[in-house]
C-alpha cells in the first residue's frame, strides 16, 4: 500500500492569519510540520497543499514538495480531496495537521496501522483523557468507540453521561477518549465524502467528521498516548516558544 501525507496549509486563518508561515526558533511552521511528517516511516510521500502562492513558494524554497489548491475549500478534508484528484498511484492518505509543528511522527504510523484491515476506509486517533478540566473543555472533542474501535460518536460535550456520579470523577469511573485531529482515507473514499453535504449533526457540533457517521461511514480509531500542541492563536504560539 503507498500512503500520501498532505499537510493542508491555509494562509487566512480567521484567529491566526500566515499562521503557516510563521516562526518557530529559526523556521517556520509550515517547515517543522512537514520536517516532522518526512520522519514517518509509513509515509511514500508528504505534500504540503495551499491555497497560497506565498507557501508555495517558501515550501519549495526549503527544499519541500507543495501544490497550490482552491481557495474555496472549507476544510483540510476537501482540500486532501483535490489533491488526490491531481496525483495518481496513492492508496490512502494522511491529514495531516498543519498547525502542530512538533507533531511525533509515531502518531502518523500509528495510524497508517489501521488500514492493515482492508475493511478500513477512514481512520483517526484518539488518546485517553485523564482530567476533568479535558473532559468539559469544548474546545477539545470527545468520542465514544465500540468494541470493535470505531467511532461511534464525536461530541464536545463529555460523553457518555455516568449516571448517578460527580461529573468531576467521571474519567476515574470510564474511559473517556478525546479527538486527536489526524485523519486517514482511503482514495475512493475521500473522493466520495468531499462531495456530501453538511449534515444536520455537523452543524450543531461543528465537527465535519459527524458528516461522514451519518452518513453511514465507520472510522477506524487507533489510540495514542502521545500529546499533541496544536498552535490555533497567537497566544498558543507565545506559549509553545516560552516551553523551548
């Protein structure tokens, strides 16, 4: 199997705009995500995709490989869809986050792991939360697994309800899971969910995964016990710089 990494990369971030292009002791994001990527040993190739002449140019200026997409996408997941529609011979690909310029590359082979089941046609990670303060964060979503490790549900709310508990022990009474953001697809599968309507669950969450559970699609889940730092606002990037 041959797997693409595409780290989508938008310049007009609403609470962060160049975001990608911004830098991180001596190089931009943009450069340690896909730096970070290439160190993934699952992964035959790793593309930056952009909306933006100015990544573009900085990506292929530090030696990497990018390709200019639309600037209509909604979200990283359509503008991964392009992408496959442009270069052929990849059977899955990894979104990956543009904005953790210290993502572990393990986290990326973790998940290349769940396409050994040729029944997986999208994939994710999770990790166990171990505070109350993750679990009634809205900010960071939770989901529920079956048994077989598929999602079953993404909520920002803490999920499931533990009946009859204090809410402030609830991670010591179940084992709750939150949303790591780094999806996989199968080709033929990505093609189809970017042209699926948002859907009614979406909306009320504003989480695009939900799209694809109701619209019948299982998502393979992989746990992770490695903590990810995503960088969403200026004061996210002042934080990162003062732990270096």
């Amino acid at each position: 199997m041959l797997i693409l990494g595409i780290i989508p990369a938008r310049f007009a971030s609403t609470r962060f705009p160049g975001k990608p292009l911004v830098d991180i002791a001596g190089k931009s994001m943009i450069q340690r995500v896909y730096e970070q990527a290439k160190q993934a040993s699952a992964l035959d190739e790793v593309i930056v995709a952009t909306d933006d002449d100015r990544i573009l140019s900085h990506v292929m200026e530090f030696g990497g490989r990018a390709i200019l997409t639309s600037t209509e996408h909604q979200s990283g997941t359509d503008r991964c869809a392009e992408v496959a529609e442009k270069i052929s011979g990849f059977d899955a690909i990894i979104n990956i986050q543009g904005d953790e310029p210290f993502i572990d590359p393990r986290q990326i082979n973790i998940l290349t792991t769940c396409f050994a089941e040729p029944e997986t046609v999208l994939a994710t990670l999770v990790k166990k939360i171990e505070t109350a303060e993750e679990l009634n964060n809205p900010n960071i979503p939770k989901v529920i697994l079956n048994n077989r490790s598929e999602a079953v549900y993404f909520s920002r709310a803490p999920i499931p309800y533990f009946r009859g508990k204090d809410g402030a022990r609830w991670q010591d009474e179940h084992s709750y899971y939150k949303h790591i953001g780094i999806y996989g697809y199968r080709i033929d599968t990505l093609k189809t969910i970017s042209s699926l309507p948002v859907s009614s669950l979406e909306k009320a969450e504003a989480l695009e995964q939900l799209r694809w559970i109701e619209n019948g699609y299982r998502i393979k889940a992989a746990s992770t016990t490695i903590e990810t730092i995503a960088v969403d606002t200026p004061e996210d990037l002042e934080r990162l710089l003062k732990g270096l």
